[in-house]
C-alpha cells in the first residue's frame, strides 16, 4: 500500500509556509512604503533628504468665523500626490458636511461618492451619491456643540497632475469629535472614496461647508501637502 498521508502532509506544509512567506513579504512592503514614503519628511520629523511630504500651501488658523469656501489655487504642478488636512468646525445649529470640489467644478452631477460611516452607538451604516457638487468626506462639527467638538479629515488626491482619461480620485477618513453638554466625548468616523469625472490636471481645491453649516468657524486650519520624490 502507498503512503499517501505522509507525501500530502508535506505538500500542504509547504504550500501553507509558502503563502506565509509571501504574506510576510507583503506586510514588509506595505510597512516599508507607509513608514518610509507617506510619513517621511514632515514638519517637525526627522526624515531627511529633499523628499516626502512638503508643505505647499496652508489657510489659518482662521482668527474669526469665514464663508464657505475655503480654496487653495495655483498649486504646484511637480508632486506625485496631493494630501489635504483639515482641522475646525462649522458655525450652523445643523449637522453639516464637509465637501471637496477640484478645479472650481461646481457643477451638480460632476462628482460621485460612496462613504461608509460608523456613529457611537455602533451604527454602521453606507451612504453614496452618484451625482453631487462635491465628493463629501466627513460630517462637520456645528456651532451648537461645545468649543472643543472639532472635525478632523485627512484627504488624498493621488496622481493629481496627471492628464488624460482617467477620472481623478480621491480618498478620505474623518473624524467628528463630538462633546455633549455634560462633556461626554462621542468620535464619529467617516471614510470616503470619489471621483471628480474629469481627467484634468487639479490646479485648485475647495472646501465647502455643506448642508446648514454654511461658514467654517475661528480655529479652522487646512494644510495642502504635495508629495515630491527625493
């Protein structure tokens, strides 16, 4: 009789320390990647060399409440990406939502969205807009909370220089920290993926405070980052 068990079990082992090994690798290069490109560089590390993320433009800290947009122009047209971030909050009594349009493209139907969305009462719960003025890439702390409910949001725009067929996309994660009268803290996450249905270099970004939250109160600071190779 043929021993069939010993030759399996030595197949499968080698099969299943094959797909850890690769795993493995896998990890090693997304950690390598995110540790040694994404947060090289910044302001106040101590990556060195003449790349990572350098700091292209920035608005605030607003010294008094300002109307809705928020816009940076002219960007600089020699990074491979684009990173916006965002920390403040709006002046309405509503919940609003903080939108990002490109180019000045306001128009109604030129941006579509998916995001998905998780409360503190662990409610999880996916929203989207095929057709909308904006890709929408968080909720927006509101003038009716305590002064220290803030909306903080990381937004990226990959390949923003690029021209050609290809809609320009964009990612981002957010977060409400929410504070109740009696000074409970309640963070909300929001994480969102768009696209702006053009393929055109991005030379403008705008921020709109959404809904009715209308203007982006004192406090407001929005970062531009362009990430430039060494």
């Amino acid at each position: 009789m043929v021993d069939t068990v010993g030759p399996l079990a030595q197949m499968w082992r080698s099969v299943y320390r094959k797909a850890s090994e690769a795993a493995a690798a896998t990890m090693a290069e997304l950690l390598r990647d995110h540790v040694y490109l994404f947060h090289r560089d910044l302001p106040g590390g101590g990556g060195g060399g003449g790349g990572g993320w350098v700091l292209l433009d920035e608005i605030g800290p607003l010294a008094a409440t300002t109307l809705s947009p928020l816009a940076f122009a002219g960007i600089p047209q020699d990074a491979t990406h684009l990173w916006l971030h965002f920390e403040g909050r709006g002046t309405g009594s509503g919940l609003g939502t903080l939108g990002v349009q490109l180019n000045a493209d306001a128009g109604a139907a030129n941006y579509s969205w998916t995001a998905h969305y998780v409360s503190p009462s662990a409610t999880h719960s996916q929203t989207d807009a095929y057709a909308d003025a904006a890709v929408r890439v968080g909720n927006l702390a509101n003038g009716s909370q305590p002064a220290a409910s803030l909306t903080t949001a990381d937004v990226y725009v990959p390949h923003y220089a690029k021209n050609d067929a290809r809609y320009q996309r964009i990612t981002a994660d957010s977060v409400r920290d929410a504070v109740d009268g009696s000074g409970n803290d309640f963070p909300e996450l929001w994480q969102a993926a768009g696209v702006w249905k053009s393929g055109a270099p991005v030379t403008a970004v705008r921020l709109f405070a959404f809904t009715s939250t209308t203007n982006f109160g004192a406090g407001t600071h929005v970062q531009l980052y362009g990430l430039r190779s060494a």
